[in-house]
C-alpha cells in the first residue's frame, strides 16, 4: 500500500481526531492511497498509535495526485 509521511507540528487549536479528539505538539502525518482512496493518519512524534484525522478522507480521480494531496496537507497541518 503506497504511503507518505512527514513529521508536522500541530495549528494552533491541535489537529481533530476521530479516535481521541484534538491532539497537539510534534506529529507524524502519514497518508495511503489504494484505488484512489485516500486515509489520513496522525501520532504523536515517536508513538507507535495512529489516528484518522476527522473528515479527512477522500478518493481521488487520479491516484497520481496522492503526493500532491499529502503535500497540501502538511503545507496545511504545519503550523509550528
């Protein structure tokens, strides 16, 4: 399964979850992609738990606008 990930530090106000509610701080961002559906993941820097990101789910048209899309989403997520 293709996956991308990059190391973000969380907006103000953190980032929603559906498991946990909001997190904070340094995170790890990872996204998959399969048949252009798309799953967005986050942790805390270094643990080993990971979340869905709420509402953050999409499909794509085009499966080669995975990076893209996890490239926007951390341009987005990073706010140190």
């Amino acid at each position: 399964m293709p996956e991308l990930r990059s190391s973000i530090a969380a907006p103000p106000g953190g980032v929603m979850t559906d498991e946990v509610g909001v997190i904070t701080g340094a995170l790890e961002l990872a996204t998959t992609c399969v048949d252009g559906a798309v799953e967005v993941w986050i942790r805390y820097a270094g643990a080993e738990e990971w979340y869905r990101i709420s509402a953050a789910d999409c499909h794509l048209h085009d499966p080669r606008d995975h990076e893209a899309l996890h490239t926007a989403l951390a341009a987005v997520l990073n706010r140190p």
